[in-house]
C-alpha cells in the first residue's frame, strides 16, 4: 500500500521540473525510500501509475495523508458513527499523527508524534511484564511499549480510530506484532474485566478531559489502582503543565490518584503527564 504526503509529493514535483527519469523516495510516510521511474505524464510505482495532476492536488493538503488505490490518489479520512467527529491522517517530518475533529492526537508543537510517544514511554521506563494501554489511536505507545514488555494489551473506543492506523504505515506492529493485543470498547469499562493485579504498568493517554470525563473520574483510578499488581505503576497523559487548564486538570487528576490508593504520584512535565505508584 503506497501512502503519500505533501512532502513526497514536493520531492517529485521537483524531480519532474529537473526533468529526471528517476527518483528515491519514501512510499510509506519515511520509513522506507523505493527509487521509482518518472515520465512527462506519470509517475511508475511499484504496484501502480499515478498522473502528475494526481500529485500536484496532493502538494495543496499539508494536513492529509493519501492512499494510492487503483491508479488514484484517495485522501484518508473517515467519520465516525460512534462520536460524530471526523477522523484523518496529518503527516509530520517524522510519524503522522491523527486527526479528530481537526485537532491532533500527539504534540506536533517542537517535537513530532514519534518523539512525543518516547517521553511518554521514557516517563514510565522500565517496562516490564504485562502492560495495558488504555487508548490506542495509532498505536505508537502500544508498539513501544511491546519492545520490552511480555504483553500489552490496548484499548480503542473508535472502530474509527482503527481504520486510521491501519492506513498507517508507522502503525503496521500494531496488527503484526503477537505481543499485541487489541480491544474495542469503552476504557471505563474493559478496565473492569481485568483480574486484580494483572498488570504491571498502565499507559494512560486519554483524550482531554472535556472530551472522556469518565477516564479521569477518582472511579476509573480505583480501577486501575485494582488491576496493577504491587509496586505497579501508571503513567498519565493529561496536557500542558504550564497552561491554565493543564494546571487545574493536574490538581484534580493528583487528588483523584490520591483518593484512589495511589501512595506516590510523580509529575513529568517533559512528558506532559505523571506518573502514580501503587504501593508495595
């Protein structure tokens, strides 16, 4: 599957004004470059042909991704039955984040969603032994967090949100990996389904809070409190520390932890969130 952005589509349109024959670039968002034949009309790919105009309406949408499915282009988007809200694929210098409603999932403002998900898992390290992820999206925290952990088990709500990272090709562990399992379902209430101290670290990356109250409710905590096993550990995403609302959402995300069992909690602004103890 050929994925494009803005970004290839810059490189090959400059290819085609230096009148080259060929060109080395990246079919996949950057993960990898494939050296494929220009012509006057048309570029060769791998498993199709695309006309330039097909790449110059590409190069006029810095925030989509593209498919390339029988010699088209297609932008990727989708909408959702469940929230109501459109989904699409914003492409970076580095992985793509996704799009809800026009607003990013990941921290694109200096740093990339690739970089953003290191703090996260750099935060909570070491992982080990079993690990949940509360909120999938595209997987990234699931996929990094696999490298070390036994297993990790994720929770998306949005069907959605799947088909998007299935698009994605920095997603592809998420449904290759064995190490990986995937639900869809709701967070508050997956978590319920879980044994007592079945997990030993917890990646907590919920949308704000005006968006998924539940996942921030003292209720929620307790669960999670529940299922981490002793001295477990849990990470949670909860925005700017330095902002008005980020502030005010931390102050009443610590009490909650508190409240819930949690002995120790953590702040870690460079990965915007904290991290609470459960105690030994």
């Amino acid at each position: 599957m050929t994925i494009l952005s803005h970004y290839q589509a810059a490189e090959l349109l400059q290819a085609r004004s230096a009148e080259r024959s060929t060109i080395s670039i990246s079919l996949d968002l950057g993960l990898t470059t494939t050296e494929i034949a220009l012509t006057p009309d048309r570029l060769i790919l791998p498993d199709a042909v695309v006309a330039w105009n097909e790449i110059e309406e590409i190069a006029q949408h810095d925030t989509a991704c593209f498919v390339v499915e029988d010699n088209r282009v297609r932008q990727i988007r989708g909408f959702s039955d469940l929230t109501g809200r459109a989904y699409g694929l914003m492409p970076t210098k580095s992985a793509p984040t996704m799009l809800i409603s026009g607003l990013p999932m990941h921290r694109i403002k200096n740093t990339n969603p690739y970089q953003d998900t290191l703090a996260k898992i750099k935060a909570i390290a070491p992982i080990h032994g079993r690990v949940l992820d509360t909120c999938t999206g595209l997987g990234y925290t699931a996929i990094e967090a696999a490298k070390t952990a036994e297993r990790v088990i994720t929770i998306e709500l949005d069907p959605t949100a799947q088909e998007m990272a299935r698009f994605n090709p920095w997603s592809r562990s998420l449904f290759d990996n064995p190490k990986i399992t995937q639900l869809i379902g709701d967070a508050f209430d997956e978590i319920q389904n879980f044994a007592d101290g079945q997990f030993s670290c917890i990646i907590h990356d919920p949308p704000m809070l005006s968006l998924a109250g539940d996942l921030y409710s003292g209720d929620f905590y307790a669960e999670c409190q529940r299922v981490l096993r002793r001295s477990g550990k849990l990470f949670h995403y909860i925005g700017d520390p330095d902002s008005k609302s980020g502030a005010r959402t931390t102050k009443g995300v610590v009490r909650r932890l508190q409240e819930a069992g949690f002995t120790r909690v953590v702040l870690k602004p460079q990965a915007f969130g904290l991290v609470a103890f459960k105690s030994s």
